[in-house]
C-alpha cells in the first residue's frame, strides 16, 4: 500500500493524544487556579477575624486601663509607683480571664496578652523648653543637664530647642519644621535617631507645660529637674520614696540639701495628669501592640492620640496611627 495510507491514522492518534494532554493540562490548571483562590479567601477571612478580635481585645484592654486610673483619682491626690495603675501586666494566656466553658477557649489559650500603664510626666516635657514664644532657659538649663550625663551633643539641643520654638510660632518661620506630636518625631527638630534613642526613657512630648511627677520619676531625671542636686542625691531621694511615697512637694522638698534651690511647684509636682497606656497581644505568630496617651482632669480620661503597630502574619511591617 501506498505510504500515505499508514502515515494518515499515526498523525490522528498523535493529534487525539496532544489534544488529551492538553485537556488534563487546563483542568489542572483551572483546579488549581480554583484552589489556591479558595485557600486565599479562607486565609484573608481568617486573617480578618483575628484582626476584628485583636482589635477588640486591646479596645477593652484600653477602656479596663482608663477605668483604673479613673478610680485612682478618687483615692488621692499624689500617684507613686506603688498604687494599681503602676503594677504592669506580664504576658498572661487570654483563656485565664474568661470563663470556662466558651466555645473559643480553644482559641483564646493560644493568645497572649500584657500591657502597662506608665506615667508621661515622670519625664522632662520636651515642650517645656518653649514658653510664651520663646525658649525657657530653666528648661533648658535642665535639658542641659540630661544630655550632659548621658554624653549627648549640646549642640543638638540648641537644634532642637530653637527649631520647636519656630514650629510652635505658625506663620513667623514658612520653613518652619511641623510641631511633633509624639517623641519618635522629633527628628523632625534636628534631633539625631543616636540620640533620640538614648533620651527615650527620659523624656516625653505631652500637649502643654508640665511639671515632673517627683514620685514616679527615675534618678537621672530628679538629677536633671531639680538645679544643684548631685546623682547620688537623687538616687536617695528615689529609696526614700520606695519606703514612702511623697505626699506632698514639702515631703519631697525636705529631702533636698540645703543650699539648693527650693522646689517649683510649676516644675515638680507629686501628681500626674498624663499617662501613656500600652497594650500588646501575642496571637501564633503575630503580635499586636498598641498604645495611647491619655489625659485625666479629675475623674475624666481621655485619649488624647492612639496608635497600632501590627507584627507577623497579619499584616507584616505594616504601622495605623488612629488620631
């Protein structure tokens, strides 16, 4: 037989066998395709339902917190370090406040959650160097004396001091830097992110001028505030108050060497007004953090600013500010 007749049916079987491989090909292209966008709704539907709970949990972590303080003010006018409000929370499992038997205790045992309550006005007020349009040398004068013990450049806080003047003057300098609003900011006034990191403990950008909370502050800003005073004197002063707390500025005020200036009730105090509230909650292998700054005028607490940082698989690197 001619050659073409056995070459015809060989072609057909190749072109049924290609149009075989290419029909299981696109069907397991299609399931797949199908089954990865399945696994990616029920991921971001998870990963949303924990979002929403983590919100919520660290909401009520906030609103329990402000409850506290707001109670504290009803027990006195001085806040130290030994009362409710300064006891931190360490990393509890989630499932130890709530009740047994819930059908998301499960769930509940693998969140993690702990916070503290710190006091903004145990640091020296950044916006304390400004008053009245200009920089005030007491400030100064106490910054000075801060950066000095911690080996700073000088020079950044005459930067620093002169820059936040012109920012809280609008309109006087259009150059003029944006006034900060909290103290990761104030690179913005000439401050280097070396030094900013050593000043952190120390120091705090609050709303208005405000005295330094004698009862809850460290040594080294005792040392910085209160002119004359030696490191060594203000460490005394802070394990006189481990036995009792200051109750009033005299208490404070008699342990204080003669010769030195007395203290100003404009610039140390043994109350607060402003507290910082952080929150942080561990959930697998994300983790949560969360953290405010509050005002207490009496028994009113308010939350002056709010920001989340999100870590993990939630949404990594990701940082919501909420004003």
């Amino acid at each position: 037989m001619p050659p073409s007749r056995h070459r015809l049916p060989a072609r057909r079987h190749g072109a049924a066998l290609l149009s075989a491989m290419l029909t299981v090909t696109l069907v397991a292209t299609l399931a797949a395709t199908a089954l990865w966008r399945q696994w990616r709704h029920v991921e971001i539907e998870t990963a949303e339902r924990t979002r929403q709970q983590t919100a919520w949990l660290l909401s009520g972590a906030q609103d329990w917190a402000r409850l506290i303080l707001r109670e504290d003010a009803r027990s006195g006018s001085a806040d130290h370090l030994a009362e409710p409000w300064a006891v931190p929370l360490q990393e509890s499992r989630l499932s130890s406040f709530l009740a047994s038997g819930q059908g998301d205790a499960d769930q509940a045992e693998e969140a993690f959650l702990s916070g503290q309550i710190i006091d903004l006005q145990s640091r020296l007020n950044v916006l304390n160097l400004v008053d009245e349009n200009k920089v005030s040398d007491a400030s100064l004068q106490d910054f000075g004396r801060l950066f000095a013990l911690l080996g700073l450049p000088a020079e950044e806080l005459a930067l620093m001091a002169e820059n936040l003047r012109a920012a809280s003057a609008p309109g006087e300098d259009p150059a003029a830097s944006l006034l900060p609003q909290r103290t990761e900011q104030l690179t913005w006034l000439g401050l280097s992110a070396n030094s900013l990191d050593r000043l952190a403990p120390y120091i705090t950008l609050l709303p208005e001028r405000t005295p330094v909370n004698l009862n809850t502050a460290p040594p080294e800003v005792i040392y910085a505030c209160v002119a004359g005073l030696e490191m060594a004197q203000a460490q005394r002063m802070v394990a006189e108050r481990s036995a009792s707390h200051f109750r009033t500025l005299a208490d404070a005020g008699r342990l204080v060497p003669g010769g030195i200036r007395p203290l100003n009730p404009s610039r140390h105090s043994v109350s607060s007004r402003f507290f910082e509230i952080r929150g942080r909650l561990r959930y697998g292998p994300s983790a949560v953090e969360d953290s405010a700054m509050v005002q207490r005028d009496g028994e009113v607490v308010k939350v002056l600013w709010r920001k989340r940082d999100v870590q993990g698989s939630l949404e990594t690197g990701r940082s919501a500010a909420l004003q």
